[in-house]
C-alpha cells in the first residue's frame, strides 16, 4: 500500500483523469439500472401485482393480446378470470390511453357494473365520472399506481370488461391461479408471472435492449481499468525491477498494484455512485426512475469487482519481471 499511495501521489494527473472516467461510466450505469428499472415497472407492474402466482394463457403462446379463455376453463381450474384491453379514457374532451382489467375478484376493491377503480396518475378523484368507449362510468375508488404496456390500469367488472373489448360472453384473457401448477391444464399453458411478462407487447425487446447496454458498459470499464494499470505497469517496469532486485517479492507488489486499482476503483465508483443517486432522485419526480439499492448500490459493487478483474490480468505481468532483463533494458 505505500508504494500505491507514493505513485498515486506522485503522477495525480493520470490517476485524477483515471478517477474521472471510472465516476462517468459508473454514473451511467447507476442511471441507465434505474431507467431500466423504472421502464420495467411502467410496463409490468400491474401484472407483477396481481394476486396469484400463475397466470394461465388460452394458448402455448405467451401473449395477452392473443389469449382467450373460457368460463369452463377457469371454473375448472379453480382460477380467477381477468381480461385485459387497452382503450382510452375521456373526460371533459381530453382523452388519455388506458390498460383495462376486468375482473370480479382480483380488482383492489369490489366494485359493480358502472363503476371504475382507477390509477392515481390519471389525475382523477372517487365520484368522477368519465366515458370509456361509448359508455360513461363513475369512479368509486384510486387503486394502486399500477400500469400495463406503458399506460395507467383502470379496473372494471369482468362484463363490463366483455363489452369494451367487444368479446364473446363467459370469456377473458388468463385465467390467474394461486399456489402450485394445477393437475390438470384443461387446454391453458400456465407460468409463473416473470414467466408472463414475455407476453407483454415490447417488455422482451425494450428491457433486453437497456440491459446489453448496461452488459456493455460493465465490460467496457473491465478494458479501460485493464488498460490503464498495464500501460501503467510497463511504465514502471524498471521500478519494479529495481524493487525486485532489493528483495521486495512479486505477491508483495501484485497486492500494492491492486491495491492501487481498489482506491480508483473506490473513490470513482463512489463519487459516480453519488452523483448517480443524486441525480436519479431529481429523475424520478419527472419520469420512471427507480431509485433503490438495486440500482445504485449494487452497479457500483458490480463496476469496483469487474475492474479488479481488469487490473488483475494486467499486473500478473509483474510476476514475468525479471530485474536484470529489465534493468538492462532501460539502460
């Protein structure tokens, strides 16, 4: 450790600049998990919130838009039916897009033909009335701010449900079941709920998409911290050399460089880290962000343990050094 501190001491320009490009990806990283998370949770959450622990499609296909299941299906599997549509929801000649849920028993409150339980991002109050398709409905309670596909959820009864998704009668879209898969499918392809979120129109596509680039940036910084330390390392080849040849051991000089990588590491990581979450918390006022211990904490342990694996494979080098080849050498 003296020597690492002695050479960050000495050349702090490289090691500052060093420092710097370590707090900027780290900082990217931080934010890119909490949009990520934050996007997830606009997309799934009132699926992920459901009461149950399967959700049974009407096909093999894990699809909400394409599933279908019948009152028999769900009556014999002993589940609970909800369908799912999107519409729009219009008030005083403003519309906005909306995720429909009917269902007489999963709703967050009991609530009659007519009747509306609806997000509080829609702006709306208990005693409001609005007009989803043709028809106009009255607001009886504020449910959980959930959301499907990008849009608010607004929860009607399973009829009401049938006549704004123009479906047959006796039908929904899955079927939501509780404890462990039924015996018997009677036709459904049951799955856990992360299972299902596949089946959520662009989730696969956008989530997979924002974690290749999180995927990429933690590997970008293993190959910056990499290069740094072995440039480094060749540049002080005739340091270690002399350092050698006055006994120090190579296991003694690997921990030093390492050392030496875990203080950048740390204090970019940490200074990337706060700036994050500082950040992130003005973020999530304005658009869907997630601030927790997943998307902070976790990026920054994750971002210090791949540049330990940078640094390690650059200064194993140190242990090749031989002092009167080097010392040679930079006559």
């Amino acid at each position: 450790m003296f020597i690492a501190l002695r050479d960050i001491s000495f050349a702090k320009g490289r090691f500052t600049l060093m420092g710097s490009v370590v707090a900027l990806i780290t900082l990217l990283v931080v934010l890119l998990s909490g949009l990520t998370s934050g996007l997830a949770g606009e997309n799934v959450s009132a699926v992920e919130n459901l009461k149950g622990d399967l959700i049974a499609f009407g096909s093999e296909k894990i699809s909400f838009s394409d599933s279908t299941v019948t009152a028999a299906q769900w009556t014999g599997l002993g589940g609970q039916a909800l369908g799912i549509t999107q519409t729009r929801l219009t008030r005083d000649d403003a519309n906005q897009a909306v995720a429909v849920f009917g269902s007489d028993t999963l709703a967050p409150v009991r609530q009659r033909d007519g009747e509306l339980i609806v997000s509080p991002d829609l702006g709306l109050a208990a005693g409001d009335t609005v007009t989803l398709g043709d028809r106009p409905y009255r607001i009886t309670a504020i449910g959980p701010e959930d959301s499907y596909g990008h849009t608010p959820v607004v929860w009607t009864t399973l009829a009401d449900w049938q006549r704004l998704a123009h479906a047959k009668p006796d039908t929904a879209t899955v079927v939501v079941l509780s404890g462990d898969a039924p015996e018997r499918t009677l036709g459904t392809h049951p799955v856990s709920k992360r299972e299902s979120l596949a089946g959520i129109g662009s989730y696969t596509s956008e989530n997979g998409s924002l974690m290749m680039m999180q995927g990429f940036l933690f590997a970008i910084s293993a190959l910056v911290i990499g290069a740094f330390f072995t440039v480094w390392t060749v540049q002080r080849q005739g340091d270690i050399a002399i350092m050698k040849a006055l006994g120090a051991s190579s296991g003694y000089l690997m921990r030093d460089a390492l050392s030496q990588a875990l203080i950048v590491l740390m204090v970019g990581g940490g200074i990337g880290g706060a700036a994050g979450l500082g950040i992130g918390a003005l973020a999530e006022r304005v658009m869907p962000f997630v601030v927790d211990v997943s998307t902070t904490f976790v990026p920054v342990l994750a971002m210090i343990a791949l540049g330990m694996a940078g640094a390690v494979l650059a200064v194993r080098r140190i242990t090749s050094v031989d002092p009167l080849i080097a010392l040679g050498s930079a006559r």
